[in-house]
DNA sequence: AGTTGCGGGTTAA
DNA sequence: TTAACCCGCAACT
C-alpha cells in the first residue's frame, strides 16, 4: 500500500521533462502505448512502438507550430456533439471526432447528427488554462517521450478507427443508393459528343 | 478526401 | 519570450 519509497533511477523516471536538455536514458521498462493519454500523464514509449512513432492519440489532437523541430507539439479539437442533446440507444449520446484538418472541420460542421438530423456543434477543449490540453512529443535515441498538459473537459469523441468505419460505411450507403455502377456513357457516346459539328 | 508533419509568419500577454 | 493559432506545402493513406 504504500508506493513511495523510490531509488534515484525511479525518480528521475518521474521527474524529467519534455525541455530537459537530457532526458532519462536507463529505461528499465517502457509503457505500453496509451490511447488516451489525460491529466498531466508523462510516458516513455521504446523507439519501436509504431503508435509513439506517430505520435498517436485517440484524442482529436491536431500538429501545431512551437518552433521546435525537436519536440512534436498537438492540441486538442475537443469533441463534436448534437446541439439537441439527442439520444441514441441505450441513452447512448453522439461524441463524434473532429476532422483534424481545418477545412474538412469547416465541412464537417455543416453536417447533420447522424442520429437525429440535428445541427452538430463542436464543444472546444479547455482543459489546459482555459485553452485546449497539449501533447509534447520528443524522439530521443531508444525512446519516444510523451508528455500532456491538461485534463480534457469534455467526453472522449469516437477513436481514429471508429470515424473511419463511420466514414466508409456513409460511403456504403450511398453508393448502393446510387446509379447502377457503369451505366453511364459508352465510348461511341463519348464520341459523339465530341464530334465536329 | 483526410491525416500528419513541417515551418514561415502573426498576435497578444 | 512564450504560447496559441493561421496558412500552405508535401508525403502518405
């Protein structure tokens, strides 16, 4: 019960900092990737860990400029909501992903609850002094360090990998609804058109 | 069409 | 100086 009493190698696992000029290299153990990293959380991932190599949260983090080639900074998006507060099955509300980039964002707030047709609205992070929370990362020799500032103030939105099935599936459906593939215009249409006149 | 990283540039505290 | 954010570019999916 009692989880103090740490050696000095345990502190310094501990106690670095993204801006340190050197940072732990006596890993003994790294962490297993975190999807949803929160609340100040600082994490040392192994160099091979294809999810820290990307830098990857579940969170909507979007890259934003720190003048720092050496450190990867992100901030949060927030989560897309229903502005009528609808309720799927189960009570289930709609926590949908923001699009990172700016103008598919744009267009994506134009777009209609995909549960009860009504405007969407997108609830901003907050939870960093107000602004969104940020995620540092640093390459560093054998290990990829994490560390995020903040704790989000709002639901989780949906993961990379469920807004895409989201995505694919509207694809689906409207495809299906469509014209029959390929019944457009033959190539002796196509020349006819652009026959002299 | 959307994600990710990069870096120049602006603005306000 | 610091931090948030805008913008366009390019690679990749």
């Amino acid at each position: 019960m009692e989880p103090e009493d740490f050696d000095s190698e345990d502190k310094e696992m501990l106690s670095w900092d993204i801006n340190d000029m050197k940072l732990p290299q006596n890993v003994k153990k790294t962490d297993w990737f975190q999807e949803w990293p929160d609340s100040y959380e600082k994490h040392i991932y192994s160099s091979e860990d294809r999810n820290a190599q990307r830098h990857l949260s579940s969170w909507a983090m979007r890259n934003t400029n720190n003048h720092n080639s050496r450190i990867l900074k992100k901030s949060c998006l927030g989560v897309v909501v229903c502005s009528r507060d609808c309720s799927a099955e189960e009570g289930r509300k709609i926590y949908l992903r923001p699009a990172i980039c700016d103008k598919a964002r744009q267009k994506q707030q134009r777009k209609r609850c995909p549960n009860c047709d009504g405007p969407l609205k997108l609830i901003p992070c907050r939870g960093h002094g107000g602004f969104p929370i940020t995620n540092f990362g640093k390459h560093d020799r054998r290990f990829i360090f994490l560390q995020s500032k903040g704790e989000h103030d709002h639901p989780k939105p949906e993961t990379k990998l469920e807004a895409e099935a989201r995505r694919t599936m509207k694809k689906v459906h409207t495809a299906s609804a469509s014209v029959p593939l390929k019944l457009k215009e033959s190539p002796e249409a196509k020349i006819k058109h652009t026959l002299p006149r």
